[in-house]
C-alpha cells in the first residue's frame, strides 16, 4: 500500500513555503514544513522570472521536507 502525501507551495517574489502532508498506513498523518528567502525573485508581477531557478527552489523545499 501507497503512502498519501499532499504538497502546498506558496511562492511570493523571493520566499518560498511548502507543507508536506504523508498519511502513514495506520490513518496518521505526518507534518513537514520548510520556508526560505532567496536572493533571487522567484516572481515578478505573478508571473515566473526564471523557470529553473524557481524549479531548484522548490526541489530543495521538497528534498527538504522528505516529501519526494
């Protein structure tokens, strides 16, 4: 049997949030969070500044959080 897991990412300009929900086999969820500020804008005006830089930000965030 699977684990669940659910991602939530909130990206503004330069700051990146992600929660990372696992639901374990016995119904018990498991909570994992990372938050970081980048040097770099991640955003402008809605929209994406660099596809690779924001695609490193969230695999760190991820990696970070045991998510994958």
């Amino acid at each position: 049997m699977k684990r669940a897991t659910m991602i939530y990412i909130h990206i503004e300009s330069s700051q990146l949030k992600i929660l990372a929900l696992k639901k374990s086999l016995l119904g018990q969820y498991e909570i994992t969070t990372f938050e970081k500020r980048h040097e770099t804008e991640l955003l402008s005006a809605g929209r994406v500044k660099n596809v690779d830089v924001l695609a490193s930000a969230i695999k760190e965030g991820l990696t970070h959080a045991n998510a994958l």
